[in-house]
C-alpha cells in the first residue's frame, strides 16, 4: 500500500491502540500503590499489562529499564509493518531519537556504564577506544550523528537533519514535521543536565501538545511520529513509577538496617 491507501491503514490500526491507553483513572490508581510488587500486579489488570509483561518486582532498575526500551523499539517495528513502504525508513530513524543522551555521553568519550553494554542495540557503541565507537556509529547508519557531534556536541540537530534527508517531502507533509520539530526542540531544551530526563514530569501538559498533533494531522505521517512519542510519554511514566518504587523499597530496607 502506498499513499493516502497506506496511511489510512496505519491510521485505523494506530487509532485502536491509541483507544486502548490507559486514562487518568488508571494512573490515578497505581499512583496510590507504594508497594512495587503491588503496583506491577494492578497494573497487568490494565490497558498497561502489555507493556510491564516480563517485569517483576526483583528485577534491577536496569532490566527495568531494558525491558522497556525494548518494548518500545519493538513497537516502533510494528508501526514499520502498518505504514506505506516510502516511510518505513524514516520511521526506523525514530528507534534512535531515544538513545541520544546515550551516544552523546558515548561519543563525547566517557566511559561505557555496565547498562549500556547489556542494551543489544547499544553495546556495539562501547568500545572501549573512542574511535572505535565513532566508527561504530557511522557503521549503524549514524553518520550524521557523529558530524554533528563534531560540529557542535548537539546530537539532536544530526538526528532532525538525517530525518528529514530520508523523509518523503511534500508541502502536505511538511508543515506536521515543523510542529513537531519545534515541539521536541522545547523539550530538549527544557531539560538539563546530562542525566536528566527525556521528558518532564508533567504528563498531562506534554501529553497535550503531541495529542494535538496526532489529532491535527490524522492519516499523515506527522500523526503516526505523534503517536509514537505519546506512546513514548506513557512508557516514560510507567518507568518513573517503577524505578521510584523500587528505589523507595531498597531505602526501607536500608533503613531497617541501620535501625538493627
């Protein structure tokens, strides 16, 4: 399928998903759950089931973590599979938005964290020469990322110029990706430090913004990145609400044996 045909197919697919997200209520109720355990078991009764399947309360913050990041990619490869075959590349491209502060923490030369070597999409990046995981990031299709690295240390301008090299362009098109690009600029540039999160705490508001574009530009492909990164949003979320439990379960326990 290709064209209008092609997106409208990916648009039904993607519209059952979207309707099947968890609401507010949900969030509402495993905001309340303090218990890690407690909180993934309530969770599996939810629209969220799909995305904590294969975690459980004595896994580490970094299978945690992995674990999502694959769910992620994985369904960023599904979406490949719904969308016409023009934009089956630029979709791919996605996959690497989210590991940005990574290889920016890579190539900028620090040493490769224990986490990094065990994620399979990104061990290849952790050699221990520096060349080497340059050269490693031009031989995963990264080039651009490695010039802009050079340029001026701001990987995400690499990502959006390959984007939108390898995008089909089109004046119908174009101005969704201009939204969305200024969206995710803000984003970035409202976060700092090196080790701070992709995306702010308040989901509802950035919830908003990208379900504006989702809704704008419905049966384009700026509707199907739009999902994506909503889908981002609420992997985001259930991860924050993991990882502080699971941190607030090792303090207790570190707090009851000071007190022995």
């Amino acid at each position: 399928m290709t064209g209008i045909q092609g997106m409208a197919y990916a648009q039904a697919r993607i519209q059952s998903r979207y309707g099947k997200r968890a609401d507010e209520s949900v969030w509402l109720k495993l905001h309340n759950i303090h218990d890690l355990g407690s909180y993934l078991q309530t969770a599996q009764q939810t629209p969220l089931r799909h995305w904590i399947l294969g975690i459980s309360s004595t896994h580490s913050s970094h299978e945690i973590e992995l674990t999502l990041r694959q769910k992620y990619r994985g369904h960023i490869d599904e979406v490949i599979n719904w969308v016409p075959s023009s934009w089956r590349r630029p979709i791919c491209w996605i996959k690497r938005l989210p590991d940005l502060p990574v290889l920016q923490y890579l190539a900028a030369g620090n040493v490769p964290l224990d986490w990094m070597k065990t994620d399979p999409d990104l061990t290849v990046f952790t050699s221990e020469d520096h060349n080497s995981r340059l050269q490693a990031m031009r031989d995963a299709g990264c080039s651009s990322l490695v010039d802009a690295w050079r340029q001026d240390g701001a990987l995400l301008e690499g990502w959006i110029r390959e984007w939108n090299k390898i995008r089909p362009r089109s004046k119908v098109t174009d101005d969704g990706f201009k939204d969305l690009e200024k969206l995710i600029h803000q984003l970035v540039q409202s976060q700092t430090g090196s080790q701070a999160d992709v995306l702010p705490a308040d989901y509802e508001a950035v919830f908003n913004q990208f379900r504006r574009i989702f809704r704008r530009y419905a049966f384009q492909p700026a509707g199907v990145c739009a999902y994506l990164a909503i889908i981002a949003i609420d992997l985001h979320r259930i991860r924050r609400g993991l990882i502080k439990r699971l941190f607030f379960a090792d303090n207790q326990y570190l707090a009851e044996e000071l007190r022995v």
